[in-house]
C-alpha cells in the first residue's frame, strides 16, 4: 500500500493493550510498534509521533487515545493514522464517529485496510461491520464478567480489588482470595473502635488516623475524611459482601464483630439526622470482661451519680454473679500485670536472647528490599525491634494502669490480655502469645533454672517474633498505631500519663 500525495508524509504511530499484565508481559506493545514501523518505512512514511495506552477500549477517554487526537487537530499536515487492526483503535461508536470526524486516512495494517473519504460505501459499511463486531465481544466479555464476579460473591469470595485493610493474594489452591494487610487492618479495627466509643466526630478521627500513619492506598497522602467514611460503612469488615443488591456472608477474615459494625452505624445515622454530637458516658473495662458462670459480657453502669459497678448481661438467663466496683477490677488487673514485672537486668538478657543471630543490616533497609520482591508481610525479623518494645510495655504495665485514662487502660489491656473473665469474685485471664511466654520465663528464671535454661523460652519468643503469626503481626500494629497516636496527640499532664507505659524507663 502506498500513501496518497507526493514524497514522504508523515505520519501518527498509534498501540494499545488493554490490562496492565499484558504490557509487563513485554510482548504485544512492542509487536504493534514494530509492525507499523516496518510498514511506515516499506511505504515511505515519516512518524511524527507515537502513542500509547494500556486502556481498555470499551469506553471513551483513554489517556494517549486523547494525546493522539490533540497531536491530529494541532498539526493538520499530519494526515495518516497506522494502527494495528480495528479492535487497537477503537471498540465503541463514539471513538469511531470522532476519528470519522477528523478525515484523516487511517490504515488498519493487519486488515490490509485504509479508511479514507474515498472509501467506498461498502468498504465503510464493511468497516463499521468490524466496530460493531468488536463492540459486541467487549460487551459480551463485560457480560460474563459481571456473572463470573457475582458467583464469586454468591460463594463469599470478593471478586474485585480488595477493600481498604486488605489485599489480594493467590491462595494455595489456586484461588484469588482476600486477606487482612498485616499492618493496615489493625488500624481500620482502630477506627471503628475510636468511633464507637462515642467521644470523636469524624474530623477529630480523621485526625487520628493520620497521626496512626493511614494513607490513601493511591495517592500515598494523608487519608480524606471521606475515605473514612466509606471505611466505616462498610459490612465487609464485619464479614459481609454486599454485592449488587444481594447480600452474602464473607469467608475471610473480618476485622470488627457485627455488633461493633451495628454501634458505628447507630452512631453515624444519629449524627446525620440530628447533627448533635454523640458523647456517651465511657467505662474502662467495657467489651474486655466475660461473666465466668453463662459467657455473657459484663457491662458497666453509674449508682448514685458516682460509683461505677460491673455486672452481667444476664442475656441467658439470671445469672448468680454478684455485682463488682470498678476499683475492685482495677486491682485484680494491676495484680495480673504484676505477673509481668520483670528489671531492667531480666528484660535486657531476654532481650540479647531474643535478638541472637539478627544480621547487622538495618531492619527497615532488610524490610525495604524484601518489600520490593513483592512481597507482602515484612521480610523475616523486620519487626524484632517493635516487638521488644511491645514486650517493654507490658512488663511495666502494673505501674501505670490506675493513671491512665479510661481509653488508654481499655487499649492497653487489649494489647496484653485475649480473655477475661469474672466468676465467684474473681478474675481469671488468658494473656497473649508473646506476653504468654513472657510469664513462662520470668517463672524459670527466678525458680533458679539456670542462665542456660532461661534462653530457652526467649528463643521461642525469638523465633515467634522472627516470622509473626497475623495474630502477632496485628497486635504489633496495633501497638505500634497507638504509640503514634499518644506521641503526637498527648499533651502536658496527658502526655506525662502515656510516658508511663510507651516510653523507655526502670521498671519497678
């Protein structure tokens, strides 16, 4: 085929692919270019300028489809277009009629094709045929997609981009399934917990979220006010899919309980009708405690405008446990976390114990490289360093809970303890993982095992914290979120408080 008019024309060199794995799969890009290259220099043509897009056709807009089309209108000697074939140009009537509009020749080089004014009617007819044809598999494609991913959803699997706190990931089986970010679902947890409790509108969160290190998953900024919104109205946190108008049960992983996810709303839609600012009355150990005879919560209430009493449920039936003071539970608790207590000198040989054989590089520049393989957890050890100072928190928790403010004893207790319960007047409770071990090894050290024997236990804590459970993983970020939120948000007599339990001092 030659062009039309005397001696070389120029020409616009125009490729796309239509998903982001074909273009890193290094092919199909490199193959229209190279084709229309052969093909202008075999006809004498010159390309001006070259675009491309790794966009689908199906809709109007695409980025370099645009540049293309800005090039064409401000050079109008440029009168060529070379594309591969009709389906790399367009797949939908409006990109048609306007490169239809612009008169240009356009020559579909693996068609054997040129569109022209000069075209017959038949060519054009011929041509349009190919549109609608290509239109038509798109449409279709979108079709069964649309059926594929709403079967996806029907079976409890999220069949598109993972909600904010989670990510996709390939399962063994083969599967693409969602699982809970190691570092972000514990702050979206955060979130809803902040909000329930009654004392922060969505401005002052926003701000909380920000100083706890949320950022937009693409812009990389500070998370909008906005996003949080839609974060907190969102049932896929609570283990539920909303797909379409149906609603399925989830199977992976939720990061709130449906009653958590039921207060939020209450909350949000109380606001959004009255405008009146929500500020319920707060109690210290709210949501940690169970009734040890039925398994009820034990919830809080004021006698006599000013003592704070415990009692259960009794949402199974009455139940015999007796009422208990807050003062009373406040003392159990600081005797639990005295379990803990551990000097300076114990906690600096389990220390050296637990950090035996790290390498020398910097556990953020180890993380940094492990990141970049694609990696999704941190690489191995990455979290040593705030695992200790996790641990460091807790061995000096017994000093500092009576001082804390309320929301800071519920937090710090959640971050030590997974299970409380309150039975016949007294507290029973089952310490986490890493605090779990912890208590193992104060206990061998100080019955005279030996120095030899006391490695022992601060090599399991070595090799837990070396490649984190999630459940560890979500209690370190957990940790790590709150000591950002104290270090920034505190302030004089408040900031003193948190120093207590967040900042580096001798234990008692």
């Amino acid at each position: 085929m030659k062009a039309s008019g005397t001696g070389p024309c120029k020409a616009v060199l125009y490729a796309r692919v239509s998903t982001r794995d074909q273009e890193k799969e290094g092919y199909s890009i490199p193959a229209q270019v190279k084709l229309l290259e052969d093909y202008a220099a075999l006809n004498g043509l010159i390309i001006a300028s070259s675009h491309v897009d790794v966009e689908t056709a199906r809709k109007a807009g695409r980025t370099a489809f645009g540049e293309m089309l800005r090039y064409l209108r401000r050079h109008p000697e440029v009168r060529i277009l070379l594309v591969e074939k009709t389906d790399r140009l367009y797949r939908n009537i409006k990109d048609w009629a306007i490169i239809d509009d612009l008169g240009i020749e356009v020559h579909f080089v693996k068609e054997n094709f040129i569109l022209s004014d000069d075209c017959r009617s038949s060519e054009k007819f011929m041509h349009g045929i190919k549109v609608l044809m290509a239109k038509s598999y798109i449409d279709n494609l979108s079709e069964e997609a649309t059926k594929g991913m709403a079967e996806k959803a029907r079976q409890g699997l999220w069949p598109s981009i993972a909600p904010f706190g989670y990510a996709n990931v390939i399962d063994p089986s083969g599967r693409k399934v969602v699982v809970v970010d190691p570092e972000i679902g514990p702050l979206v947890t955060l979130l809803y917990d902040w909000f329930a409790s009654g004392r922060y509108t969505l401005t002052s969160i926003t701000r909380k979220a920000r100083l706890a290190g949320i950022k937009g998953r693409r812009s990389r900024n500070p998370i909008a006010s906005a996003t949080i919104y839609r974060i907190l109205r969102n049932r896929f946190y609570a283990g539920v899919i909303e797909w379409g108008e149906a609603i399925h049960e989830g199977v992976h992983e939720p990061l709130i309980s449906k009653a958590l996810w039921d207060a939020v709303q209450d909350i949000l839609d109380g606001r959004s009708s009255t405008n009146i600012r929500a500020n319920p009355r707060e109690f210290a150990f709210s949501g940690l405690i169970k009734c040890g005879h039925c398994g009820c919560a034990a919830v809080a209430e004021i006698k006599k405008e000013r003592y704070i009493y415990y009692h259960c449920t009794g949402y199974r039936g009455k139940c015999p446990e007796r009422y208990v003071r807050e003062e009373v539970l406040e003392e159990r608790f600081t005797a639990v976390l005295d379990r803990l207590r551990c000097t300076d000198a114990e906690f600096n040989l389990m220390q050296q114990a637990i950090l035996a054989g790290q390498p020398a590089i910097d556990p953020d520049e180890l993380d940094r490289r492990y990141r970049k393989k694609g990696h999704l957890f941190p690489a191995p050890g990455a979290l040593m360093r705030n695992a200790i100072a996790y641990l460091d928190m807790g061995r000096r928790a017994h000093r500092s809970l009576a001082s804390l403010p309320t929301e800071d004893k519920r937090q710090m207790l959640g971050l030590i303890l997974s299970e409380c319960f309150w039975a016949n007047g007294e507290l029973s409770v089952a310490f986490h993982r890493p605090f779990e071990l912890l208590v193992a090894w104060l206990r061998q050290v100080r019955c005279g095992s030996g120095t030899d024997f006391a490695h022992r236990p601060s090599a399991a804590l070595r090799e837990m914290f070396q490649d984190p459970s999630p459940g560890v993983r979500r209690l370190i970020a957990r940790y790590n979120a709150m000591v950002a939120v104290q270090a920034d948000d505190g302030a004089g007599e408040a900031a003193s408080i948190q120093d207590n339990w967040l900042l580096e001092g001798e234990a008692a």
